[in-house]
C-alpha cells in the first residue's frame, strides 16, 4: 500500500477526566460489560509495570523497515501510546533501546507491537510500558520504502485501531477502543469493583458464588434441577 500519513495535530486530545477514572478501574471488570476491543492475549507486556491508559497514536510499517516509525517517534506527545501494525511480520523488531528512550523522552506513556521488540533489558530499564508478542535480535533497517502508514487505521492484535483511541494495558493484556464506549460502560464498572469487596467476604465465610450471584437461582429456572 502507499504511504500514508498523516497530521497527528488532527487528533483529538483524550478527556483527562475520563482518562483518570480509566487509571482507577480494574481492566478486567470492563471484560464484564464489552466483548470487543481486546487484544490478542498473547500480545503481553514486555516492560513498564502499573497500568497504561492514552491515546492510541497509529503507525504502519512493513517487515523490514521502520522508516515511518522513527518519524512518529518525533512527533507523539505526552500520554500517547503509539500502536505499531507490523503487517503480520513475527520475525523483526521494529522497537528497541534507541525508539524506547525517543518515546520516553517525549512523554509517550507507552508503546505496542503487534509483533516482537529488541532490548528487552534495555526497555526494562527505560521503564517505558512496552507490549509485544515476543523479542529477537533480528530488527528492521531504514530502507526508506514507499509504504506505511502514520495516524491511519490499523489491526494489532486482531482488534482494529483508529489514531485517538483509547489503549488500557496491565499485566493481564490490553484494550483497545474509542473513548465513547469505554465511557459508556465506565459507571457500571466502577461500581462492580466496589461491590466485589464484600462478594470475595462472604465467598471467604464460605457462602456459594451461585447463591450471591444469582447464578444458581437461575439454573433452577432453566429446569436444570428442582
């Protein structure tokens, strides 16, 4: 495909408010509420620890050349996440030591290769929230090649992406999906974390799940037994 890029000031900036109530939700409470939006789960953090929430920043680049990453990693600003569409390519890493410490000096708050990395224990040390499906030695070059894309749509890891999503990560995966209907769903969220307190006691003191949760009752009228 030809190149395609694109003004990242075109981007809308996310809501603060509603990415400070996302840093307080627990991730996979939103699993309750959504069924789109989630990333392979082999895509796992390669580095950083916590919890990761920005704007989605897209690049697309091909197996071998990063030439359109390095001008992204220039342009992203405080928050953003930049999500990089590798084509497919399980064999290259486009992200290492060098385009880590760009991102981090310019405030990204992480990055995502739908793909591999390089540098795994410089990237630990950078500190900089890093997701990959894996690491090899092998890395891409700057072969200049008229193909890739910047702030355009693209797929990682099976879930598309549009420049201003939103991306939540932590240990357990990550998210990916427009403000709008991660907010739409953020409330009730919010509240189930709240409850589950009280839930996890009363399991503790030996109460059955079914029972608290209904589930049971509702076995019993599906006729699964008197």
């Amino acid at each position: 495909m030809p190149l395609d890029i694109r003004d990242i000031r075109a981007l809308p900036a996310p809501d603060a408010a509603l990415v400070a109530r996302l840093h307080q939700v627990d991730f996979p409470t939103l699993g309750h509420y959504l069924e789109e939006g989630f990333c392979d789960p082999a895509l796992q953090r390669m580095a950083g620890t916590g919890k990761l929430v920005g704007r989605a920043v897209t690049v697309r680049i091909t197996a071998t050349d990063s030439t359109v990453l390095h001008h992204a990693a220039g342009l992203v600003g405080p928050g953003d996440v930049v999500v990089i569409d590798t084509g497919g390519d399980r064999r290259h890493a486009p992200l290492g030591e060098v385009v880590a410490n760009a991102l981090a000096a310019r405030g990204a708050a992480g990055a995502v290769v739908d793909g591999l990395c390089t540098d795994i224990d410089a990237l630990r040390e950078v500190g900089l929230p890093v997701y990959a499906y894996g690491r090899t030695p092998l890395t891409t070059k700057l072969h200049g090649l008229a193909d890739g894309s910047f702030c355009a749509p693209i797929t990682c890891g099976g879930v598309p992406v549009h420049a201003g999503d939103l991306v939540l990560g932590d240990a357990n995966g990550l998210i990916v999906a427009p403000a709008g209907r991660l907010a739409a769903v953020l409330d009730e969220a919010v509240e189930d974390d709240a409850e589950e307190p009280a839930l996890i006691a009363e399991v503790t003191e030996g109460k059955p799940l079914g029972s608290l949760t209904g589930a049971t009752e509702t076995l019993r009228a599906l006729g699964a037994f008197a």
